[in-house]
C-alpha cells in the first residue's frame, strides 16, 4: 500500500499566482480530507468529502479556496489568487467507512510558501 | 471556539519516565478519542484510540484515559524513550455525524537520554 501521496512536497510562488496541491487518496477509501497546518491555528479541516462528494466545506477560508474530487483516487485544493498569509502546510487525509475506526491516514503534506 | 484543547504546547521528560499528555473538549457529543503522533516533515500518524463506551485502553507502553464527565482524556506513555519525540494531537469524532476529526493544536514531547 502506496499509502497517501501528494505533490508537490514543497511549493514556492509569488502573491497573486494560482497554486494548485494534488492528493491521490489509499485505494478503497471513501472519504478524504484536506487539512492546513499553521502555528496560529494548528491543524484545521477545511473541506471533506464521501464517495467524491463535498460534504463540508465551512473550513475553507475564503472563495479564493476551491477543492475537487473528480474521481476516487483523485483530489485538488486550488487557491486563487494565492497570498502571504495562505502559507502553510497543507495535508490530505483518507478513511474508509467500512473500517469503522474513524482513523484516518494523513499525506506527507505540501509547505506552501507565498511571497 | 476551541472545541479541544491541549494546554500544554510542550513537554520535557527524561528517557524512561514516565510522559502524560492530556486534551479537553467541550462537545459532550463526541463519542471517539484518537491520538496522533506527527514527526517534522511528515504526516500524522495514527496511534492509539478509545470509544466512549471504554475509560481506557492499552497499547504497549500507550495508555489512553477518559474521563467523560470532566470531559478529559491523557496519554501516558511508559518508559518514555527518545523516539517518542514528537508532536501529538488528540483528536475527537463524533459517529453520529460522520468520520470528521476535530484536532487539538498538540503537544510537542521531548524525552532526553
């Protein structure tokens, strides 16, 4: 098991730019999450979805924030347009219902850095 | 509003002491507890969990508490060892509304040989 995969591991862009974070959830799991991870707030859910549905999105900051999930094995979170303060590091997380343990297994994380 | 709060931002003990990390929440509607362990650089990892319906549970040198009605749950880990140094975050859920985790903003233990 390949495990949560995300790309880019590190992200560097300039305020204004358009970023997009890429997750690509353990095969057989039916929900995902997107987290960021700040020193101010800690680890804060911003969106999540089942079966490739949104199902909560009142995390998301702002509408400059957008997420997907075109298919099982797919997810983006995209910010446009980025700036300073969205630095921060970003994880995805899946789970499957069927295991009924709630737990939930996290992504390397991407290290946004807007400038 | 801080739904779960680990008080403790930090946490220094020496290597084979004993190390109690603790968590307290607010919404009497979570009903399962999980810790996890998160090293710079990487993602969260899972480590030990509790239901509601249990006060404790063990995992080798990981022993979770709860106490329901102070709203409050620890982790102890017994001997504390080098590798154990770490951030770790208690994370609620609530079964009747879905898998969604709420997490604390953790507490970064430090065991010094």
């Amino acid at each position: 098991d390949a495990g949560v995969i995300q790309s880019p591991r590190h992200e560097v862009t300039e305020m204004g730019q358009e970023v997009t974070l890429r997750c690509k959830p353990i095969s057989g799991h039916d929900y995902l999450f997107w987290y960021r991870q700040t020193m101010m707030r800690g680890l804060e859910l911003l969106i999540y979805f089942n079966n490739n549905v949104p199902i909560d999105d009142s995390g998301m900051p702002e509408d400059r924030f957008s997420a997907k999930m075109p298919n099982a094995s797919f997810s983006t979170l995209k910010i446009q347009p980025s700036e300073p303060r969205d630095s921060a590091v970003y994880f995805c997380a899946s789970s499957s219902s069927a295991r009924n343990t709630y737990e939930q297994y996290f992504g390397p994380g991407t290290r946004l850095t807007v400038t | 509003d801080q739904q779960v709060k680990q008080n403790s931002p930090s946490l220094s003990v020496q290597e084979g002491r004993i190390s109690i990390l603790n968590c307290d929440y607010t919404n009497s509607m979570f009903d399962y507890f999980l810790w996890y362990k998160k090293y710079p650089a990487e993602g969260p990892t899972f480590l030990i969990s509790i239901s509601s319906i249990k006060d404790k549970n063990e995992d080798g040198r990981f022993t979770v508490f709860l106490n329901k009605s102070a709203k409050h749950l620890s982790l102890h880990i017994v001997p504390s060892q080098p590798g154990d140094s770490a951030v770790y975050f208690c994370a609620p859920g609530d079964q009747g509304g879905s898998e969604k985790l709420v997490f604390g903003k953790g507490t970064k233990l430090t065991v010094n040989p």
